[in-house]
C-alpha cells in the first residue's frame, strides 16, 4: 500500500514539470511561410483582406500595422521563456500604400529592465486592524444638527 502511494505522489510530482509551449498572436496560415506585400502595389485594404486585422495599431499614427507571432515555453513554477517571436511590420503612406515591410525577430529586441519603485503611502503602514478600527473614536460626538459658524452651548 505503501509503495502504491509513493508510486501516486512521484506521478503527480513529475506531471507538474511537464513543459507547456503555446502560440500567440498572428498565427502563419497553412501554405504561408511569411507576411509579404507588394510595394505601391497592395494597399492597406489588400493587406487587411490577405492577413485579417494586426496584433497592434498605435493610436497616433495608423501607418505602421505589426502582426506579431511568439511562441513560448513555461515548466512548473519557472518563470515563462519566449523561445521564438516575429514582428512584421506594414508601413504605409498617407494614401494607404505599402511603403516597406519590415520583420524583426526575437534576437532584434531588446530586453527592459522594468522600476519597481512604489510611492509609499499611509494605508501601507497600517495593519488591517489597525484600518479597520482606526477611525473608531475620532468623530466628536455631535448633539444635533451642526450648523457652522455658530458656537456651540
């Protein structure tokens, strides 16, 4: 019985470090091996049918679209790895011609170092009994309505 039970627990132990890989984005239809477009030739309508709406649109300026395809690898409780992204980028003129198409991979990014800094303040420093029972006591106790400007007798 014993045996069995150990036998269980090292089952369940070793299928949580089972990697996971997952796509996401734009994912590369079959037949296609990239995102291509014609310079002066296909347009922003050509290039929306061929390959539907991008992963990104910046809000300011409609004429850079990027589709965006990244495929990752988590294990357990490590932290998620990207094995594999591809950005194509569609730059288009005021007219809505394909001026370039530009692909970027993983290897062209760059990592950020994120800041971490947080603003302290008041609620942090108080216990949550502290905060819950903080405010009992510090209402004058009133007799009335209050009319201000008026001493009270």
């Amino acid at each position: 019985m014993l045996r069995a039970i150990t036998l269980v627990a090292v089952i369940i132990a070793l299928s949580a470090c089972v990697s996971t890989r997952a796509r996401h984005g734009y994912i590369i239809e079959r037949g296609e091996t990239e995102l291509t477009a014609e310079q002066g030739l296909d347009s922003r309508e050509s290039v929306l049918a061929r390959y539907g709406e991008p992963t990104l649109r910046p809000a300011l300026n409609d004429n850079t679209w990027y589709y965006v395809t990244m495929t990752t690898n988590a294990r357990a409780f490590f932290r998620t790895q990207t094995t594999n992204r591809q950005v194509v980028a569609f730059n288009f003129d005021n007219e809505g011609s394909v001026t370039a198409v530009d692909t970027y991979a993983l290897d062209d990014g760059m990592n950020l170092n994120l800041v971490d800094r947080e603003t302290p303040t008041r609620g942090k420093e108080l216990t949550f009994i502290e905060q819950l029972v903080g405010s009992v006591g510090q209402l004058p106790p009133t007799e009335g309505p209050q009319v201000p400007g008026q001493d009270q007798r």
